[in-house]
C-alpha cells in the first residue's frame, strides 16, 4: 500500500458533480482540464444510489484484490465546504475514473445495474463497430459532426462503394476544421499547396518503385501478374509528364502537394492499369511525397489516404478541382495517429 505522503495536493476552484443518466451512463458536471475524472467517495456513493460506507468497502476490496493500484487511482484535491458558518478548506481524497467503473460493477444497486446495462452496451458498440460517441461531450460540434458526415456523402454518386465507416474515418482527420468540409458546396477547398520546391523525377524510377510495390503484392497474394500492368505503353509516363508540365515556362502545378494531388488523381481517373489503379495511385502519391522530403507521416492516416482515394474513384470528372481541394486540405491537417510504416505496402 502506498504511504500517503506519497499523495499529491491538487488545489481547485470547482469540484465535479457525478451524477448517472436515465440510460444509465456515469456524467460529470462542473468545469475540468484535467484529462481524468475525480470524485469523492460520496460523490461515488451518491452515483450508485448507495452510502458512502458501501462505497468505501468495495474501494477497499478492490484495492486487496489489486484490481487497481492506490498510488495511481488516488489524489488529494483541495477544496473549500462550508461547515456551519464558515468556509474550510480541506484536503480531500478522489478517486479516478478507473475507480468509479470498477465500483459501479461492484455495487448492487438499481442505479448500478443501470450503470453496468449501459457499460456493457457501450463496449460492445466500441467493439463491433471500432467506435463510439457521445453526444454530450461532442456537445456543440455534434451538429457540424452531423452535417460533415453528410456533405461527404454528397461527394459520391448513388450506389457508392464508399461505406459509412470509411466517410467517419475521413471527417476523423478533419475533426479540427469543420468548416472545411462545409466549403465543398462553396468551392472555398485551397487552390494550391504550400511547399514550393524544384523537384524532377524521371519515369523509370515511377516505373520501378511501382515494380518492387507489385513484387511485394504478389509475394502476399494480394494482387496477380496484371496488377500495374499498363494498358497501353508509356501511360504511366504521359501522367507523370503532365504533373511535371509547364505553362511559359512556369510549373502548371507550382507547389509538391498540387503534383502529389494531380499525381493521385490522374492515376486513379485515367485507369492506366489493367488492375490496381486505385491502389497504385495512392502508392505513387505517397512515393511522390516521400521523394520530395516531405513529411506524409503525420498529416495522412492509411485509412484517410484509402478513404480519399475511394472517394476520387467514385467523384463525377467535374467534380475534379473538388476532388484535388480536399488532398490539398488533407495535406494541410494534421492527425493524431501517425500512419504506419509500410501501411500501403510502403516502406521510406
């Protein structure tokens, strides 16, 4: 057990309320920072429609099994409760979030069960489809979550190929510019990329850095002879020949994501291939950008990458500058998750 000199002293202005919903979910009330949840063993208690002795045994059963360690489930928080006529302040112990679940599973109480049909519901959504939401906590930004999913889905034409999961993975990597998406029926995507930067490949290394990405494929038995196999001699050549043209004399294409994007684009549009133009597209994208020195690694997620990629295989052809906006924009964002190294069977 840990020494409580060992606990820390938090000082704050606002402690939490927890409180169970009607569809039994655990919620917080007051104002927060922190990245954890704190309650009081009454709090906990007044949760689970128990008393607070209830509440303190099963903390206390749960701490002898081990099920949670003390010196990282408990902080002393400083608080200020009126006793009578005044105002004390005090040092008193919360616990994290972590305790309170496992005391909701502990306790035997209508509230409880509430709490343990929701838990149960949640997890087993998270689970089967790889996500979940909350209404609550997405709050003010549910609304525009909403309206992105949707415009999204009006860039494809009935009967799609693009699933729902894989249009959420999109508005994921957009999640901290929503306005953005709602700049496809305006046409407000941006026009040109950022990095400007003298850059020249010759088709042969195109050619055989596919080449190798087509080997690696076969060696899975994820493609046959006719993957990258061109339908007419040179196509791949004309493509890259056009992200690399000139207009007096001036790049047609002035920044690396704009040829990236084209690059992306006329692959998948064009169908060079007799199979694998959509997968060959998205690789020759991200050889484009790894061979320009810039960082793909941190702005594109492989499943962002294939969802774009989908989305431009289903876009109508006027819908093309949209189709390039949105790479450009994808490329300006920043995602959470890095993509994993040779996730499109790449590897730097």
């Amino acid at each position: 057990m840990v020494k409580k000199k060992s606990i820390k002293n938090i000082k704050i202005n606002n402690n939490l309320v927890i409180y169970q919903a009607k569809n039994g979910a655990i919620e917080f009330r007051g104002d927060f920072d922190s990245e954890n949840i704190w309650g009081t063993q009454k709090q906990i208690a007044e949760a689970f429609g128990v008393d607070v002795r209830t509440a303190n045994e099963h903390i206390k059963n749960i701490f002898k099994t081990e099920e949670l360690k003390e010196n990282s489930t408990i902080r002393k928080f400083r608080i200020v409760q009126k006793e009578g006529v005044r105002e004390v302040t005090r040092d008193i112990e919360h616990y994290n979030l972590d305790m309170i679940i496992s005391v909701g599973y502990r306790v035997n109480s209508k509230t409880a069960t509430q709490f343990r049909i929701w838990a149960t519901k949640t997890l087993k959504q998270h689970i089967t489809k790889g996500y979940t939401l909350n209404k609550k906590v997405i709050k003010n930004n549910y609304d525009d979550f909403l309206d992105a999913v949707q415009k999204v889905q009006k860039l494809l034409p009935k009967g799609n190929i693009v699933k729902a999961q894989d249009v959420l993975e999109l508005v994921k990597t957009f999640a901290d510019t929503w306005f953005s998406l709602e700049a496809y029926d305006k046409g407000n995507f941006p026009k040109t990329g950022f990095t400007k930067k003298k850059v020249k490949f010759e088709a042969d290394e195109l050619y055989n850095a596919v080449l190798e990405f087509k080997k690696e494929l076969i060696r899975k038995k994820e493609a046959t002879e006719l993957f990258a196999q061109e339908k007419k001699h040179k196509t791949l050549e004309g493509i890259l020949g056009n992200v690399f043209q000139t207009v007096f004399g001036a790049d047609a294409y002035k920044t690396i994501e704009e040829k990236a994007a084209h690059l992306l684009y006329f692959v998948v549009k064009n169908h060079p291939f007799n199979d694998g133009n959509k997968r060959t597209g998205a690789f020759s994208f991200i050889w484009f950008l790894n061979k320009s020195g810039i960082n793909f690694q941190n702005k594109i997620s492989p499943e962002a990458l294939i969802t774009i990629t989908l989305l431009i295989a289903e876009s109508k052809p006027k819908d093309k500058d949209r189709m390039i906006g949105l790479v450009l924009l994808l490329l300006k964002n920043r995602v959470n998750s890095k993509a994993k190294k040779g996730a499109l069977g790449y590897k730097k």
